[in-house]
C-alpha cells in the first residue's frame, strides 16, 4: 500500500511510520519539516497524490479552545477536500476516548478541538476510520516535565485507563492496511485504571534510580474538584478492547517519549 502520515514526524506518527515501513509499505511521511502544512494546504496535494490511505496524526500543543477547535476543523477540512481530489480510498483520524462528551469537554479546549475534528471527519464521503484511545502512559512523563516547579511536581489526581503509544500505533496501522473495509471507529486502552499523579510518581522514582535528565521534582498529587475530564470522565466503557501492557512493564522495558 501506498500511505500518507500527516504529522509523521511527531510523536505518533513516527511510530506509525516506522510500523508501516516494517511491514514494507510505501510511506510518505508529510509535515511542515518537509513542505507539507496542512493548515493552509500547502503542499498536502502533491503529499497525498497516490495515496491507497491518508493517516491524520497531525498535534498542537495548545490547550486554548478556539485555537484548537479552528486547527483541527481546518486541517481536517483541508485533508477531506484534497484527499477527495486525489482520489484517497481510505482515511484513519487518531482521537481521544469521551472527548466528544460535553461533560467531559466543556473545560478542556484540546478535547474540544478533537471532538471538532472527529465531527469533521464522520461527515466526509471517504470512508473514515477514528482510532480513540484512551491518554498514553507518555502522558505521566510529560506532565513531570510541564508541572515541575522547583523541586516539586504538582500533578493533578486525573483518573484514566491509560495505554501504552505502542499500543496504539500498532492499532492505527492495522487499521490503515484493512483500508475501507475497516471499521468507522475503534477504541483501545489500556489494562486498569490508574492515577496519573501517582503514575508521575513512579517516573520520578525511575529516573532517580537510573540518574536521567537531573535532579527529579517531589510529586504532589491534587485533586481538581468540578472537572470530569479529570474525575473518572475519561474511563472507557466497559466493552472497549485492551493492551496488556502495564505502565510497570512499560517503565522497565524501556519506555520512549
């Protein structure tokens, strides 16, 4: 198969990338690094010309809902519309578990933002596929990083599934190669509910004991009372398939951010 990963460079996107490579498919890797942005569409054209299937992995780091919600509309738009022109059989959209619940998303702007674009992709006329999935275990790692103040971490008690970015890519590209005979949407998590201030915890544990990246904060887990996202909104439905990977497992095996 011949396939397009938008956003191939970031950090779902290398490993559907490197996946697809493995498994000898033809893989074009777009993103503004190599002259495709698909916010203005420039570029995206040329990037999906030939394409059996167009992978969305594109991200913004923003957590602002307007700036979210006018990203990933006008991404999604622009990929349908050119993904129309070239003749794509076949689309995979990589979102989040709940995020188009408005319980869930009233005070998160990135969900918000996914729950547009998931909106935008249900309504192309390319068959489409949303991979959800619950928050990846890499999220622990990245809130260490981004809530460290000082010696300390503060990190909120969010209560998830969590899975492992693995896990999820290998989902994504199987999907990818079953092409438009691939479900409209699948979900995958991970095997228990978790913490994740006291997944942070167990990070920060990790790194002392292997000396990475410097000293390491104390974490302090706080609740965040009136937030869903943050209060059990973001566990899966009971049916939802699973990894078996732990997030113990994923620490000693040598975790990748």
């Amino acid at each position: 198969m011949r396939v397009s990963v938008l956003g191939g460079s970031g950090n779902m996107g290398k490993r559907v990338v490197g996946l697809l490579q493995e498994a000898g498919h033809d893989v074009v890797v777009a993103s503004r690094s190599s002259g495709v942005d698909a916010y203005t569409g420039f570029g995206l054209a040329v990037a999906l010309r030939g394409a059996d299937t167009v992978v969305d992995c594109l991200n913004m780091t923003s957590v602002n809902a307007r700036a979210c919600i006018d990203f990933h509309e006008t991404t999604a738009k622009n990929i349908i519309r050119s993904a129309e022109q070239e003749g794509v059989k076949h689309l995979v959209c990589i979102s989040i578990i709940n995020a188009r619940n408005p319980e869930v998303n009233r005070r998160m702007g990135y969900y918000r933002g996914k729950a547009a674009q998931e909106a935008r992709y249900q309504n192309a006329k390319i068959p489409t596929t949303i991979v959800r999935s619950t928050q990846w275990f890499e999220l622990a790692e990245t809130l260490l990083d981004q809530m460290k103040i000082g010696p300390v971490a503060v990190v909120p008690h969010m209560h998830c599934q969590p899975v492992a970015a693995d896990a999820v890519a290998q989902l994504v590209v199987s999907m990818a190669e079953a092409g438009s005979d691939a479900p409209a949407g699948v979900e995958l998590a991970g095997p228990e509910p978790r913490n994740m201030a006291r997944l942070a915890r167990l990070v920060a544990r990790s790194n002392a004991a292997a000396n990475h990246r410097g000293p390491h904060p104390r974490v302090i887990g706080v609740p965040v009372p009136g937030m869903k996202a943050l209060n059990g909104g973001l566990l899966p439905a009971n049916a939802v398939r699973t990894d078996p990977t732990t997030f113990e497992q994923w620490l000693a095996n040598g975790r990748r951010a």
